[in-house]
C-alpha cells in the first residue's frame, strides 16, 4: 500500500492485521481519575506504566459509568487476582459470530460494501494512512532525545519505533475488547508505579463499540506493518544522504563535546595543582622556626612535581620561576 508523510513524500509499505471472530476479546484496564475515565497499562511485571484519557470516546466514557454505578457511589466487588481470568468474557459466542455475518462492513475509503474477512485490513490501512501523514519522512528515523512524554530513566526510541507500537495498539482497540474496571486499595486514585496485587479488579464487561471492527464482533490480535520506503527512488537517495549528513553533524558535536569537557578536566586539575603548590609555599614559608635550607628542598620538591608532566605547555615558564626563587634565596 502507498499512504503520504505531512512533508508530501509518497511511501510504500505492507501492512498485517492478525484477527479472530472466536478468540479473546482485548483487554482495556480502565479507572475513575478527577471524574474521567482513564484507561490503565501495565507492564511485564504488572506495575502500572500508564494512565490515559484519550484511548476512549465520550460515548465510550459515558457507557462505562453506567455500567458500573456502584462504583461511583463506593460500592466495588472485589476479584483476587490469582482468579481474575475467571471473570473474563467467554471465547466462544454464537452471537457475537452471528454478528460478524449479519453485519454489513463498507471500506473506510471507498464507502463500498466489502465482505467482513476484508475489514481489518481495510481499517487498518485508513488507520496507517491517517497516522503517516503527521509525521515529516525524516523525522521518521532520528532519535528524540528530549521527547516530552519520556519518563526519567526511559531510554529514547525513534519516532518509527513509537509509530509501529501505537499503531498496533490503536488496532487492537478498535476491535472487541472487554474492559476491566480496576481501583486502588488505598482509597486513592491509581498511579502510575502501583502493582496489580495493590488494586481491586471488576468483573470484565462487554460494551457497545463506536469502532466498525468491535461492532462487528472482531478482535485484533496483533497488527503491524513492514519497511517504510519512499516510492521515488531519487527521494529514497537524497533522504539518505540527509540522514547521513545529520548523523555525521551529531557525531562531530558529540566528539567537539567531549574534547571541551577533557579540556576543562584538565584546566581544573592544573588549577588544583598551583592551588596545591601555593598551600605548601604559604605553609613552610610560615614556619619560621624551620632551617632555610629545608624551606628551600620543600618549595622545590612541590614546584618539581607541577612541571613533572613534560607535555605541560608553561614548563619553560615553570623554569623560569625556578631560577627566580634560586637567586632570591642565593
């Protein structure tokens, strides 16, 4: 399929969706946050990595709390995790099958009737198309190190990366999913960094979806797409050409970067040593009890080790200063 970046470069890419009208519906963990429905992402040691509102719709929002008012008014069913799959939607649901062939699917694009088995590819190329176009080709493929949304201690990750990965889960969310309604222990809105085992979990419900794909009964399992490559062969060469251009500007920075900080490392250790060398002068000078001759040993042994390093640039001046302490005690 071909689709257009927001900088006009028309690119080429293949697209796969993977989907099932009999397998699990996709999860959506959600909870109530300042009176708004936000949905809840764990990671793969079940701590909560993130808190989103805008995965779900207003009438996606507005469904969930009538479904669950209970919950809104401080009565919540708890389910122990070790059972949580217990409560899951049933595989298997001849209804849900019957939807998929009562329901009558038309292309996103085209506005055409397509049989149902042609829908998610369908969506998910409008889906790919729709998500391209925001993004310059170049932008693609460098690094964001100051992405705002990066959490400290999160390592930076291309723009193609975060594409590939929101684009999957956009996919699976469009399709049937079965949502979870989960609220903290500690009489608190979740936050990000809570355990599963630190949350209450609700029975899982199936609810109306907005989405052609979840009103049809589908769910994505995963969905994904290939190599992003420009169709006009001139414009692959000039982009990269750019990118090499722009990765050789970073790496001559970084390399001029680091030799203004081995200059200052030893700017600062020159500095400690006079620093150092001026100590011991002010230190023996004050000793007045002490033989001249010991004085004299003392400030040459301190000025000998500053001009130990023969590659020091002011070694002649160092010298030099030797020979003028030589006359004035001679």
């Amino acid at each position: 399929m071909t689709a257009i970046t927001r900088d006009g470069i028309e690119i080429e890419t293949d697209i796969f969706v993977q989907f099932s009208i009999s397998g699990p519906p996709h999860e959506i963990f959600v909870t109530e946050i300042n009176h708004k429905i936000q949905t809840v992402e764990f990671d793969f040691s079940d701590v909560v990595t993130d808190l989103s509102s805008d995965v779900l719709d207003e009438e996606e929002q507005l469904a969930i709390k009538k479904i669950f008012p209970d919950l809104f008014q401080g009565n919540f069913q708890q389910i122990p995790l070790a059972n949580l799959q217990q409560y899951a939607l049933t595989r298997f649901n001849p209804q849900r099958i019957q939807t998929v062939f009562d329901n009558q699917p038309r292309d996103p694009q085209s506005g055409k009737k397509i049989d149902w088995r042609d829908l998610p590819l369908a969506i998910a190329m409008e889906e790919f198309r729709n998500t391209i176009v925001r993004y310059p080709f170049d932008e693609l493929f460098i690094m964001q190190d100051s992405q705002a949304s990066r959490r400290p201690g999160q390592i930076p990750q291309y723009p193609l990366a975060i594409l590939r990965r929101d684009f999957s889960k956009r996919m699976q969310e469009s399709g049937k999913v079965a949502f979870y309604y989960v609220r903290s222990k500690k009489n608190r809105p979740v936050e990000i960094g809570d355990h599963r085992s630190s949350l209450y979990f609700y029975p899982a419900v199936d609810l109306p979806s907005s989405h052609p794909l979840g009103r049809s009964g589908i769910s994505v399992t995963a969905a994904g797409f290939g190599e992003i490559s420009p169709t006009n062969e001139e414009v692959k060469i000039q982009t990269i050409q750019n990118l090499i251009a722009r990765w050789k500007s970073e790496a001559f920075k970084t390399e001029v970067g680091f030799d203004e900080q081995a200059a200052l490392i030893r700017s600062r250790a020159k500095t400690q040593v006079q620093q150092d060398t001026v100590y011991a002068l002010a230190e023996f000078l004050q000793e007045k009890d002490q033989m001249k001759t010991a004085i004299i040993l003392r400030i040459f042994q301190a000025l000998e080790a500053a001009t130990a390093d023969s590659s020091n640039p002011e070694l002649i001046s160092m010298v030099n200063m030797l020979s003028n302490l030589r006359r004035w005690f001679s």
